[in-house]
C-alpha cells in the first residue's frame, strides 16, 4: 500500500487508523494477552509482536505533534492497563502502572529509533527518495513539520541551528 504524502506533512488521519487497527488485533489476541496462566513477560512479547507491529507499520514517515504523540501514549498505556486489567476507573497513574509492568513509556522512542534506521537507509541507498523526504520536496507549499525538522526534534537539535559549508 502506498503512502500518500501531503502538502502539510501530517498523518493525522493514518496514525488514528492505525490505532484503531491495533486496537481490534488486541481485542482479537485479548485471551492471550490478558491470561494470569502465561508469564507477563511472554505477553509483552506478544502485544510488541502482534499489536504494536500493526499500530507502528510505517511509522518511520509520519511527523508526530501534540494530539498524534498523546494519542500514541494513550494507546501504549491502554495496551498495558488491558495486559493487567486495570480499570481507568480506579485511578491507577500511568507511572503506576509502568511500574507494575516492568517497563517505561517506550512507543514514541520505538518510532524515533525507526526513523532514524529508515534515514540512515535512505542516505546510503536512494537519492531521489532523500531528496523527497529530507529536503521536503513535494509540489505546493512546504511542509509545516517537515521530516528533517521531526529528525532534529528528536535528537534534541535546535532547528535554528544552520549549517556552515567549509571553505577552501
């Protein structure tokens, strides 16, 4: 399935898609991944392998901002509140139920780390593909978050940063 990139660089609309599509394959393995009889650290496997690997196929594209990134926290935590039954209603924080799990909010960290294995990809291998997506060469008006801006962010580089061609 191909990618359809806009002219304002969100994805919006595919990250929700994706959710709801790991969503239902939670749903479809919730016997599994909810049963006390297998080790907890056999289910995080299986959510990682049969959840997460739907809500994050082709993740390495998308510029996350404000409401995408909590959306995907939100997921995350709902992945871990169902694993071990906790219901929203008894006001368990986030950090509690981390803790309980054995694990630190790692989905947003999982993407990043993908978009740089697909950037270091693209800089060996496709020229034309790089200058589509690092340089934000797409007919219209330039990305708002355009992909080398969400690379920078990520590693925490000042995107006012400019870069000094040496001299001769």
């Amino acid at each position: 399935m191909g990618r359809l990139i806009t002219a304002d660089g969100r994805r919006s609309q595919e990250i929700k898609q994706k959710i709801r599509q790991a969503k239902t394959a939670f749903i479809k393995k919730r016997r599994i991944l909810t049963s006390r009889k297998i080790n907890r650290e056999i289910r995080k496997t299986f959510l990682k392998t049969f959840v997460w690997s739907v809500a994050l196929y082709g993740c390495e594209i998308w510029t996350i901002k404000g409401t995408k990134k909590i959306s995907l926290e939100t997921f995350e935590m709902w992945c871990w509140r169902q694993i071990e039954k906790i219901n929203w209603a008894k006001r368990v924080t986030n950090k509690d139920v981390l803790t309980k799990v054995g694990e630190i909010s790692s989905i947003l960290n999982i993407i990043k780390r993908q978009r740089w294995d697909m950037m270091g990809h693209v800089l060996r291998h496709d020229e034309e593909l790089h200058h589509i997506i690092v340089e934000g060469a797409v007919e219209g008006r330039r990305p708002r978050n355009s992909y080398i801006l969400q690379l920078k962010k990520d590693r925490g580089i000042n995107k006012y940063i400019c870069y000094i061609k040496e001299v001769h």
